[in-house]
C-alpha cells in the first residue's frame, strides 16, 4: 500500500492556465519527489485595461511518500 500526501499551491503565469498549471508542477518538484498527479481546483485571472494579464491557479499535488 502507498501513503500519499496532497498539497495545495498558488500558481501564475501570464500566458495562459495550462502554463500555470506546469509552473505550480515545475516549483513543487523542486522540493517534492514522486508526484503523481495534479488537481485544478479552481482558475482566476487578473485583468488590466480590458484585458488578461495574468493566470492563476489554485493547485492540489499529490506525491507518494515513501
């Protein structure tokens, strides 16, 4: 049996959400091994003049713990 663990993490980008969702991926596997999935809880944007400006998403990763 695997013990898993989720945490949660903020993340942005100012190209688009998959992009933010890569980035909240790339910074945990910096501290965290054995990540095994990713969940989008939610996605927010931050507009200027009309326009988007910046991605953001609300991130769960899963990873084992071994």
């Amino acid at each position: 049996m695997s013990v898993l663990k989720v945490i949660e993490i903020l993340a942005s980008s100012e190209k688009g959400w998959e992009d933010a969702a890569g980035n909240a991926v790339r910074e945990a596997s910096k501290s965290v091994k054995n990540i095994r999935s990713v969940y989008i809880q939610e996605q927010s944007a931050t507009v200027s003049d009309g326009k988007i400006v910046q991605y953001r998403v609300n991130a769960k990763i899963t990873f084992e713990v071994k």
